[in-house]
C-alpha cells in the first residue's frame, strides 16, 4: 500500500471542516506547560558525527559473525541468502502491516499463504498459521490449543525436560492462572537427566493419563538428540490426547516430519530461516496442525478463494476465531504476525528450495559429526551418550564451561558451547557445541586446538 | 419472521420443543436473519450437563461469533451432526433440519416459562422498535 502524504491544503481543508483554525488548537487540552518540556539532552549532532559515534561503540562488540561461533541452543547462525533482503527491503513489504484489506494487500497476503504452505511441507501438516512471535510463545499457544480442543475439561500438560528451558518457563508464564498442571520436566522427574543415564522422552510415557491435554516434545532436543518419537505419540494418541513437537526447521530439511510420526500440532523456531541472529529478534514463531483443529488455532490465517470476477485471490480467513471478534471466547489474544520475518522465511525456504534445505541440513549435520569426534578425542573431554543427533552435541569438560568460554574468546576469538550447568544441575561443566553450515572444517580444527590447550 | 407454533421461545432468541421426553433446541430464525450466513456450529457433547442459561455452545457466521443458551436446564442427549459439514441448515431451516442440541430438561415445568410465539414475536418488535 502506497504512502500518501497530505499537502498542506489538504490539512487547511480538515481543519475548516472540524472547525478548527490550527493544527496547534487540536492540542488545546495539553496544558502548555508540559506541551514542550525541558529535555535535559546534550547538544544535536549532525548525522555525520551520530553515526561516528555509534561506530565507535559498535567496534566495541564481538558478535557472532567475528570469529568462529558454536553456540546455539535456540537460536543459531545459519546462512541468510542475499535474495531474503533483497525482497524483504522492499517498500511495499518493509512498511506494510496489518493485511485486512485484501484488495490492497495480495502481495502480503499471498507471500503468508506461500509461507503457511511450504511450513506445511516442511512439518508434514495439514494446515499453518500466519505465525506467532517466536517459537517459546507457539508452543504456549500450543497448549491453549490442546486444552481448547479439550473444551477446558482436561487440565495436564505433559512435557520433556529437554524441551528448550526457556520455552518451558513461557509455557508455565502463559497459562499461570489457568488451573492447568505442567508435568514432566521437574529435576527428579522420570524424564529427569544425570550424567549416567539420559532420559528419553518415552519416558514421559508413564505420566499421560485421561487428564492429560497434551504432551510437549522437541525434535530434535535441546541436547541436540534425535529420538524415535512414534511410542509416545501412540501413547498420546491412546489416552487421546495430543502430539505437540517443538521442532527445527533446519533439521526437517533431512529429518521425517513430525506429521508423518503422528505430531498433532507442530511448533518452533523460524529464525533459522533465513532471519539473523539480531541480539534476539525478531524471530519467528511457526504453527502447523491437523485440518480437524484449525478453527481452534491461535494467530492469523490466509486463505485462497476467488474474487467477484472468478479470479484467484488471497484473503485473511476464519477471522472468527480471532480475539477482535470472539474477545474473551477467543483461543488467544494473539491477532499479529511477524509479517517481515515471515517473508524472510518464505523467500528462504522457496530460494533454497526442498533440495537446498536438504543440503544445508547435511552440511550441518557431517560438520557437527566430525567436531564431535574430534573434540571426543581431547583428553579430558568426554562426548556423552550415544544417541543420535542434528547439529548440536554435548560435551563433558575437564573444567567449568564458563572459564572454557573465557578463554576460547580472549585467547583465540571464538565463542564457544552453551553451559548446560545453567538449566541442569546434573551437567555441571556439560557444554552443548552447535555447529552449523556456518563452520568450515578450519573453524572446528581451530576449536579443537583451542580446546587442548584448555585441557592442558 | 417465521415461527414455530409448538415451540416455545427464550430471550436469547433460541427455541424449545418437546419431542417425547426430550426437549430439542434450536436459534430462531430471527436469530439466523442477523446472523447471516452460518459458517459453523460449535456444540457440545453428549452427556454435557447444563443450567437454564448456560452457553451450550457458539454459532459462527461470516460476521460474528455468537454464545447460544440452553433455555432450560438438562443433560445433552443428542446434536445434529449434520450441521458440521452444512451449517447452512441453520439458515435454511431453523425450527427443522437446523435443530442443534436435544436433552433432558432437569425441570420440566421450566417450559412454561418460555416466551409463546406471540410473546416472541411483541418481544422481537419492541426489541427492534
């Protein structure tokens, strides 16, 4: 939708036909006084010397593009093609919110239907959303699914300990006040973990019952394992209740879909797709379910029809469900989507293509194989268990992650592996190294030396 | 405004009918005139208790979400099933096809308390008036 600004006769026309002599009198209930406070801000600087001074503090950072990166644990360095901001820049897409009025918004409109489609190829599912914030809040979002379709009369969640930590303290944050009980993840849980025996999630098995709404995994887990989950989704299924798999979407470039293992409602992380580290955000949060549970699935969806004159077109659909019309009957308050995020990954996901995204999860996957048998041969570093996994492995360390880190940065400039003791209390000095299509095999070799200079 | 003559009529524009010793319920077609065109029908299950007043579930058109009451009180017997694939039935024929929930009334006499099809139709008037 095109910006038209107002010239000033056409404000002079507004003000007489309100009856009003200035665009000042429209401000008369202000009181004067604080209609321009004092600000107590040094002088103006002209945007040749602002931005002198922002680079100078700029310089300051290390960030993850500046040397060798193996941190991951939920939002990761994976590669973002030209093409993705050379689309996204665009004016039209850049400045463009909220797509209500389908006859100025096919191009917004038809980019999500793009997006929901190929999330749908990627997850096995048969219908998505228009996205939510980021993957913490989908599964939230998820789970107010689950217990909708329930209509409110089962009131336990089941859910992994090796579901991302943070996306479980949203969940518990989401649904406080709800009289729903969360199980599954506590420190002495049957899903619980120590350093000699690994939970799987079948584990979780034992705790669904007839008041269970729903059970919560990820795919692969946040200890970067690839598990067999077809047990437990038949579990679920027995008792009726549903599959929620928190996956990724790289991963799903080589790994079976979640929908063809019997996933109900599947949610995660987008940013992999083709949006960037940022400090945080904006990321992007993906839905994907089964037809049957669309009308009780939060955000916005797009559908396809045909206008007045037989011709395809795109519109918001199912806007009943939506929080403006059901208010407090609504499955979530959520009525938004990261729009510019969401073409981020649909651009990504087409450039690449199915092809591609096979290619990129290959290379993430042989690269984090070969760092984890060469660092497993460090002395005094350990790699645990064996089952399999994606790109993300855990490591026994010799001494504290977070001494490791310190000089991994300080003394060679790479940033290393997350300190699982933070989550954990049973992986004290645990590291969890990612490595993606990002880090050449030098980048690895470099790790590995650092690391037996750590161990020395 | 069509009506029904054997029914009887709540506020809350849904109708009452006996049939044997069930009630079947329905949206009047009032109802279904503001409405517009139904896109779907929530209901509930079989065995679902409700008190006179309760929402028993939501009619969805291409407008609005709207909360249907039970005009009495009563266990859930029977739903249509057939308004989940053609909720238009609602439209199309509110007193017959378009039925949605039939149950045991709690208390009978409840019935009697409902609005007649005179009383609906002076209700409506003024409502509009």
């Amino acid at each position: 939708m095109p910006y038209i600004p107002h010239s000033d006769a056409d404000r002079a026309a507004m003000l007489a036909a309100i009856g009003v002599r200035s665009m000042d009198e429209l401000f008369g209930d202000v009181p004067e006084h604080v209609r321009f406070p004092e600000l107590d801000l040094p002088a103006a600087l002209s945007e040749m010397e602002g931005r002198w001074e922002l680079e100078v503090l700029a310089e300051a950072n290390f960030n993850a593009g500046s040397g060798p990166c193996f941190l991951g644990a939920g939002a990761y360095r994976h590669f973002v093609p030209a093409v993705v901001d050379a689309v996204v820049r665009r004016g039209e897409f850049y400045t463009a919110y909220t797509p209500y009025q389908p006859e100025v918004s096919q191009g917004t409109l038809q980019a999500i239907f793009e997006y929901q489609t190929m999330i749908c190829n990627l997850t096995g599912m048969e219908v998505s959303n228009a996205s939510h914030y980021d993957g913490a809040t989908a599964t939230a979002e998820a789970v107010i699914t689950a217990i909708s379709v329930h209509r409110l009369k089962r009131r336990k969640v089941v859910m992994s300990p090796s579901v991302y930590p943070e996306y479980r303290a949203v969940v518990r944050t989401y649904t406080q006040g709800m009289g729903l009980s969360v199980v599954g993840d506590e420190p002495a849980g049957p899903g619980a973990h120590d350093s000699a025996g690994w939970a799987s999630a079948s584990t979780l098995k034992e705790l669904i019952d007839d008041d269970t709404a729903c059970v919560i995994v990820q795919y692969p887990d946040f200890l970067g394992r690839i598990e067999d989950l077809s047990e437990l989704a038949a579990a679920a299924h027995a008792a009726r209740a549903l599959l929620v798999v928190v996956a990724d979407p790289i991963a799903l470039g080589l790994l079976k879909p979640p929908g063809a293992f019997g996933a109900d409602i599947v949610v995660g992380e987008g940013q992999g797709l083709g949006a960037g580290l940022s400090f945080g955000g904006p990321y992007l949060g993906f839905f994907a379910t089964r037809q049957k549970y669309v009308r009780k699935m939060a955000g916005r969806l797009v559908g396809q029809t045909v206008d007045a004159e037989g011709e395809r077109g795109f519109v918001l659909t199912l806007t009943t469900r939506e929080q403006h019309i059901r208010r407090e009957r609504a499955t979530s308050n959520i009525c938004t989507n990261q729009g510019l995020v969401v073409l981020a990954a649909a651009v990504y996901m087409a450039a690449l293509g199915k092809c591609g995204m096979r290619r990129v999860a290959e290379l993430c996957y042989h690269r984090a194989h070969y760092a984890q048998q060469q660092i497993g041969q460090i002395e005094g570093f350990s790699v645990v268990g064996d089952a399999p996994f994606f790109k993300e492995f855990v490591v026994r360390c010799p001494r504290p992650v977070a001494e490791i880190n310190d000089y991994l940065l300080n003394e060679w400039g790479i940033i290393g592996g997350y300190d699982l003791g933070r989550d954990y209390a049973a992986l004290k000095n645990h590291m969890l190294v990612c490595v993606t299509e990002m880090n050449p095999r030098e980048d690895i070799d470099m790790l590995v030396e650092a690391l037996q200079e750590v161990a020395l | 405004m069509k009506l029904d003559s054997d029914a009887r009529y709540a506020k809350s524009h849904e109708w009452a009918r006996w049939d044997g010793e069930e009630i079947v319920c329905g949206i009047t077609d009032h109802a279904q005139e503001s409405l517009s065109d139904v896109v779907y029908v929530e209901l509930p299950e079989e065995g679902d208790s409700f008190e006179k007043g309760d929402g028993f579930g939501v009619v969805e058109s291409v407008k609005a979400a709207s909360d249907v009451y039970l005009p009495m009180g009563g266990e859930i017997t029977g739903v249509n099933e057939a308004l989940e694939d053609k909720p238009e039935l609602v439209n199309q024929d509110p007193y017959g096809d378009g039925w949605m929930i039939r149950f045991a009334p709690s208390d009978p006499s409840e019935f009697d308390a409902l609005m007649d099809t005179e009383a609906y139709e002076a209700f409506v008037a003024e409502e509009e008036g």
